[in-house]
C-alpha cells in the first residue's frame, strides 16, 4: 500500500511539468500562398492606409487561406518624423533594403509592399491581382513547422525539402514571430494624436538559414517570449525565398492558438 501511494505522489508531482508544456505544429500546402511585407513606420502619414488595406482584403475574400503577412517596423524614420517607433529595428530596415537590392533598386521608402519577394508599387491597383497570382503557382517548397511552448521559452523545429536545381542552390529560410491587437498611443511625427492597432507587426526575425546540396534543411530555433506578448496573438511564420532571384517559394504560418 505504501508503494502505491509513493508512486501515486510522484505521478501528481510529474503531471503539471508534463502538461505545461503546449504544442503546435503545421505544414504548408501544395500552392503558394502569397508572403506580403509591408515596411512601415508609425511615424509616416502614408501608412496607416496600407495597413487599412490589408485590413479590408477579406473583404475581397482574399484571406489567410491566400496570404501571409509580415509588418516590418522600420527605423529610418525615427529622426526624421520626431517620433521613435517602439517596435522598429534596424534589421527590419535592412530586410527591406535586401528586398530592394533583390528587385534592382537602391531606394526604400514607406509604406513599401513587397508580394512574394516582388516590389509592387502600386498595390492599390494591383496588390490583388500579384496575390492572385502567385497563388496559381505549385509550391516549390515544402515547410514543416513544430513550436513547443514551455516556461516562456518558445521551442521552434522546421524542416524545409525545395524543388528545381536553382532554387537549391540559392534557396535561404527564414523565421519570424509575428503579433496582433497591438495598441499604441502617437504623441509624435505625422500621425501625431492617432491610435493605431496594429496586427501582424514582426517581433523577431530569424535568418537567413542555409538549405544542404539537396535543398534540405532541419532547424530548431528558441525565442524567448516578452512578458508583454500576448500568445493568443502570436504566429510563427516560415519563409523560404530564392536569393538570386528574389521570388519566395513557399510560406507557413503557425498561430499560436491554445
């Protein structure tokens, strides 16, 4: 009887670090989802109607089935707009620089939309229509993602397989985490007075990781979480883009949902 009460009691100390544990997993399709980045600034007067854009695509039934969204906060701006934007980083900035570089042009600005690794400069107009198309595309990667959450520490696994000798060759991965519902106050620059809530704003950016000989990569990756973070909102979101080219291959998002 003794025994089985001891064994009883460790059961009961084992369970709550077994079940603390929460986990998540996800794996790409067999068309590509168009991969937006946006490169913004809180300061810029401009870019409130770009994220006011993206906010109205599913009013065009063009939805998270068809797009993944990443909102880089840029830094270039904080001197020049009187107000320091809290969630820009430098290599946000540079991200958007390499993008440029990519596509043949040496000036950045905002907002700045790049569809799947193409500039597009007029995405009123047009921004649906790039959607659409890369969404004809078969998929030249495929992505699988698993994401373990223990403490505030966030375990990510990621297997990657491309096609096509090219993509082999110059294919690169990248991981970010991404947040929405995020509330700030502007007491400063062109929208000064503003409230803004911004969804899919990149907390962290993680890369470019290198594919093997035969386009093949296993990454694991850890990423503390912020006591400010909200997990509800949170996404894990994989990339898998050509760099001779430019073009993105595939993309994953991995909600991070309970």
């Amino acid at each position: 009887m003794l025994k089985k009460s001891l064994a009883f009691m460790c059961l009961l100390i084992m369970l709550p670090i077994t079940a603390y544990a929460q986990q998540w997993q996800a794996e790409s399709g067999g068309k590509q989802k168009a991969v937006i980045e946006l490169f913004t600034a809180e300061g810029c007067g401009l870019c409130p109607a770009a994220e006011r854009w993206l906010h109205q695509l599913p009013e065009q039934d063009i939805t998270d089935e068809h797009m993944i969204v990443l909102g880089f906060h840029v830094d270039y701006l904080d001197d020049k707009k009187n107000w320091v934007d809290k969630f820009a980083k430098p290599l946000f900035s540079e991200r958007q620089r390499q993008l440029a570089r990519l596509n043949l042009y040496q000036t950045v600005f905002t907002p700045e939309f790049f569809i799947s690794g193409e500039v597009v400069y007029n995405w009123r107009d047009h921004g649906i229509e790039a959607i659409e198309f890369i969404n004809d595309f078969d998929a030249e990667a495929d992505i699988k993602l698993h994401a373990e959450k223990k403490h505030e520490q966030l375990r990510i696994t990621a297997n990657v397989d491309v096609t096509g000798d090219d993509n082999r060759q110059y294919a690169k991965f990248y991981l970010a985490l991404t947040e929405n519902n995020i509330i700030s106050e502007i007491k400063g620059g062109d929208n000064i007075g503003a409230t803004f809530n911004h969804q899919n704003l990149v907390r962290r950016w993680l890369g470019p990781f290198a594919l093997d000989a035969n386009g093949r990569t296993h990454i694991e990756a850890e990423i503390e979480l912020a006591d400010d973070w909200k997990q509800q909102d949170l996404t894990i979101v994989a990339v898998v883009q050509n760099l001779n080219d430019g073009y993105t291959l595939q993309g994953l998002a991995l909600p991070l949902t309970k």
